[in-house]
C-alpha cells in the first residue's frame, strides 16, 4: 500500500503543491483518492462555459443538452443555460435537470432578453476562460468541444465556428445522412476526420449559432451589442468586432454542429421579420459605416439541396 500512496504522491505533485496521501484523511478511502485526483487532472484542462439560450422550444432544448452531456468527452466544463422568459415549462424543466446534474447552472430571466441580452445574462453568470455560445436548436457531435477549444487556443485566433448543415452561409456543408439523425455521428466523423486541422478560407462571418471564444476577448471588444434587440445581425457585428481587434476568425472543418435551424425565427410572421430584419440591417450599417454584404454558401452548396 504504500508503494500504491508513493506512487499517487509523485502523479499528484506534477499538478498541485505536494502533500502526503497517508497522512490525509483520503488516505482512508480510495475512492476519495480517485475523486480528489480526477477533479484535480480535469482542472489541467482549461474551463469552458457552454451558454445555451433558449425560449420555449422545450422539446429542442431537452434534445440539445441530452447531446452534450452524453457526446462531450472534454472533462471541464459547465453548461450554463438560460432561460429567457419561457412560457412552455422550460423554467421548470431546467431546475429539476438542474437538481440532477452537477454540469448545469440556470439563469432565469424574467423577461425575454433577446438574443444578445440573453447571451450576455449567461456570460457574466459563466466562469470559464473560455466560452462557448450555442443554440439551443442544435446537436452536439463527439469531439466537438475538444475540437472547438484546439482552435481556440491557437495564436491570433479570437473566434472559432463549426461547420454544419443548416445555415445560411459558408459554414454549410451537406453530409450523407439526411433527416436520420441516427446516421449523423458517422456521417458527421467520416467528413471531420479526413480535415483533421483543416479550416475553410471564408469570407469572415461566423454564425452564432456556435462559436467559441476567450473570455478575455470580451474585456477587449465588450459583450454582444443589444440594440439589435430580438436578434438578427450580431453575428455579423461580433465578427466585424473581432476583426477590428486584429484577431482571425477560423471555420474549423474538423468540428461539426447539427443545426435545425432558426427555430425562434421560424415563429415570426414574414411582415415582422423583414421589418426587423431592414431595422437591424440599417443599424449595423450606421455602426460600421459600411455596406452589409450578404453571406453566401461554398461552392457546391445550395440550400435547396
């Protein structure tokens, strides 16, 4: 037994401030033993906070944070979900899942916050050095948040997205499995592991729909503009924001987000969204003093196929 303690000693000393395991009281349990140095090599990694917005759309949510509990290897990080102002019984749902699992920290909002707002309320309730933001119309993928931290970490990178199939810009691709989300991980590997440390040279937009960042990165270019109120547009403004800081912006080929695709939109009357959509297209362009360019697919890609 003591070979077994001077063999934990030397292991546990390469990551905290070296102490004897026979003097302590964990020297009693193994099991703590085990915890106490599993907590402690977890935190080698750095942490990650995963905001996940959402408003009513239960039965997505629930489909979204079964994937990333059960799909997400990277061993630090939380997953801090905010409800904005939900009238399905998303509130409800989220405290008693809250209750069983120690990886999910609720906000409540009493109001719907919008996109940014909301957002914004998960950021500063999240303590990970770095951030993930992610819809709650999504499915995760084995690897993703691995893969997502790697890019993020590199030199002059500020954001990092992946690649997906439903969205409206360079970021889609289409891969083999249709509607059958029972074929998406493969088809989702088989694409990912032939571009393993591959990024695709696009024009600069990273949809929100997933993106990765440096909690510092806020500190330099601030938190996601609210003016633009429900939403459209601060995926444009965050990605010009972050350009302006000098850093670079990587649609990372080895990472991929199943996306339904617009969900909250999908409820807004057509009359509605173009109002909003002219409304927020006027106010980025008076912030940017330019003319908003619209994002377009790869070559090969269409919407219709």
């Amino acid at each position: 037994m003591k070979d077994y303690y001077g063999f934990v000693e030397v292991l546990y000393s390469k990551i905290a401030p070296p102490f004897s395991f026979e003097t302590s009281l964990l020297a009693a349990d193994p099991t703590k033993i085990c915890k106490a140095f599993e907590k402690n090599v977890f935190s080698c990694f750095p942490s990650v906070s995963i905001v996940l917005l959402c408003y009513n759309q239960l039965d997505y949510t629930k489909q979204c944070v079964k994937s990333i509990l059960e799909k997400t290897a990277y061993p630090n990080y939380e997953l801090v979900i905010v409800d904005n102002c939900s009238t399905d019984g998303t509130a409800d749902w989220l405290r008693e899942e809250a209750k069983r699992s120690g990886r999910i920290r609720p906000v409540f909002n009493t109001e719907n916050r919008g996109f940014a707002g909301g957002n914004n309320d998960g950021i500063r309730a999240s303590g990970g050095e770095y951030v993930v933001l992610l819809n709650n119309d999504t499915l995760v993928t084995r690897g993703w948040l691995t893969g997502l931290v790697k890019w993020a970490r590199r030199e002059g990178v500020g954001m990092a997205g992946p690649v997906t199939n439903s969205i409206g810009n360079e970021a889609m691709i289409h891969l083999d499995y249709g509607k059958n989300l029972k074929k998406m991980d493969a088809a989702a590997y088989e694409y990912t592991a032939r571009r393993m440390g591959q990024e695709y040279a696009h024009d600069g937009i990273l949809a929100m729909f997933c993106v990765i960042f440096r909690r510092d990165l806020t500190e330099k270019i601030g938190l996601l503009d609210e003016n633009y109120g429900v939403g459209m547009f601060e995926d444009d403004d965050y990605s010009a924001a972050v350009r302006r800081e000098g850093l670079r912006l990587v649609l990372a080929e080895d990472v991929f987000i199943h996306h339904f695709g617009s969900v909250s939109f999908k409820k807004l009357e057509d009359e509605t969204y173009r109002k909003l959509f002219e409304k927020n297209k006027a106010y980025y362009e008076a912030k940017w003093q330019t003319k908003w360019k619209a994002p377009h697919y790869r070559p090969g890609v269409s919407r219709e196929e």
